[in-house]
C-alpha cells in the first residue's frame, strides 16, 4: 500500500471488515452469478431474509453491491468488480497453500 493517511487505512479496514464475514461471502458468491432479491438470496443460503437484508444493508453502504426496487422486490447485484477479483485471487492463494501442505505433509507418511 502506498503512505495513507490514517482516515483513508480505516475505510481499506472497514472495506475488509466487511468481507470478512462467511455468510456475506455467500451471499456475495451468489451475486457472482447475476443479480437476485432478498427472498432468492435467503433460500439459496439457508438464511432468514432479515438476516440477508441486514447483511445486504453492510454491503450496499460499503458500495459491494447495488439495489434496485422492481415493484415490491427489490434487486440486488455486484456492483465493484474488485470484489470478484479480490475473492478469486484470494481463493487461488488459499489453494496453492493448500496444495504445498498436503504436499509437505506426504513428505512425512510412513509407506506402509
């Protein structure tokens, strides 16, 4: 990171914040995939659609992601693309981790 100032490191933490939470990644796996509303999101991961909508509320005020109200429902969709590229990147890492540990892991087993 270049020098920030100190306001501007706690909007990157809260950006991450926001982000680190299991079932906001779900929610915004979900969004990968095109926009959904509250009811849709909340079947697909097993939440209550008040939970969703608090999590959803989080997310849009951090600017991941956008709504647009269609009648009664309202929409929701990805609406900063460093999010898919963030997730994908770390995801990657995390795998290529995984891999080495099993690897060096294997290293160690006794053939029987």
């Amino acid at each position: 990171m270049k020098e920030m100032p100190p306001e501007a490191l706690e909007q990157v933490a809260s950006y991450f914040q926001v982000l680190a939470e299991p079932t906001r990644l779900r929610i915004l796996n979900l969004l990968r995939t095109g926009e959904r509303n509250v009811g849709e999101l909340a079947q697909a991961c097993g939440y209550t659609a008040a939970n969703v909508s608090r999590h959803l509320s989080l997310m849009t005020q951090n600017g991941l992601v956008s709504r647009e109200g269609r009648g009664t429902s309202v929409y929701y969709r990805l609406t900063d693309e460093s999010v898919d590229a963030l997730c994908d990147l770390v995801c990657d890492n995390i795998a290529r981790r995984l891999e080495r540990d099993t690897a060096a892991r294997a290293l160690f087993k006794t053939p029987r």
